[in-house]
C-alpha cells in the first residue's frame, strides 16, 4: 500500500535528515578526529540515496498537490543544507500543501493531460514504478561507469 503524500514526504524528509545527520558524523570523525574514513564511505552513498529519493518525492508530491513552481523549488532546495527538509515539511504540512490521499490516485481524479497520465499510472502500480524506475537508475550508472570520468580539459 502507498503510504499519502504527507507520510510519504515526511519519510523521506527524515531519511534526507538523517542521513546527512550521519554524514557530517562521518566527516567529523574523518576530518576532524583523523581516525577513519568507514563513516563517510558508509553515509556518504546513503545519504545520497536518500537525497536522490526526497527530490523524487518532491516532484511527485508537488505535481500530484499542484504546487507552485515556489514551493517546489524551495522544497528542492531545502535538501542542500542539513535538516532543512525536516522545517520544510512541517512547514508544509501547517500550510496544509501535504494531503492524506493522493489527487490522482486511484479513488482519485481522472487524469487530464499526458504528464498526469503518468503520474496515476505510477500511483495504480507503485511496485513496478519503482522497480522500472531502479532499472533506469541502474543502467544511466553503469553507463556513467563504462564512459569514465570525465577528460580533464589540458592546462
């Protein structure tokens, strides 16, 4: 079951949090205490992940609420510095921008254009959206892998 764009969001927002929260532990023990880099290694891929999500989860929730382009920049930029995705969502969530269902769910409405086609269909079929959706992030990966770094420019 899909948990609501409010659950949802709140999740992903407290992952972002939290891993950052691991993240700069990892950095200070590395940097700072010069014992081990195991903490960065180890948060660093994590708290990646769970930005790469929020950001998805922003974009979906912010098409399906129909929120303005505003909002969902800074509910994007809220990712960068550390624990601001947490006030976002609260904040949101007073605004009353985080609703219990999701508009184009399926007890929702219709879809009317092709991006909201989509959208409800990835809502019907949340199992496989994601599943297709770790397909593409895995093959855009190895992709990026096979190509390499990028030439450095000759000084």
């Amino acid at each position: 079951m899909l948990p609501s764009p409010h659950v949802l969001f709140r999740r992903l927002a407290v992952a972002e949090a939290v891993t950052w929260a691991l993240l700069l532990t990892g950095m200070f023990v590395k940097y700072v205490v010069g014992a081990t880099e195991l903490g960065v290694q180890v948060a660093g891929p994590l708290h990646g992940i769970a930005f790469v999500a929020y950001c998805v989860g922003v974009l979906a929730v912010a098409h399906d609420q129909r929120w303005r382009a505003r909002t969902t920049l800074l509910a994007l930029a809220s990712a960068v510095p550390p624990f601001m995705t947490v006030w976002f969502e609260r904040r949101a969530g007073r605004r009353g921008l985080l609703a219990d269902t999701w508009r184009l769910g399926p007890a929702g409405e219709s879809p009317r254009t092709a991006p909201e086609r989509l959208h409800a269909w990835m809502l019907r079929r949340p199992g496989l959206a994601v599943a297709i959706g770790l397909a593409v992030v895995a093959l855009l990966t190895g992709a990026a892998l096979l190509a390499g770094p990028p030439v450095p420019s000759p000084s």
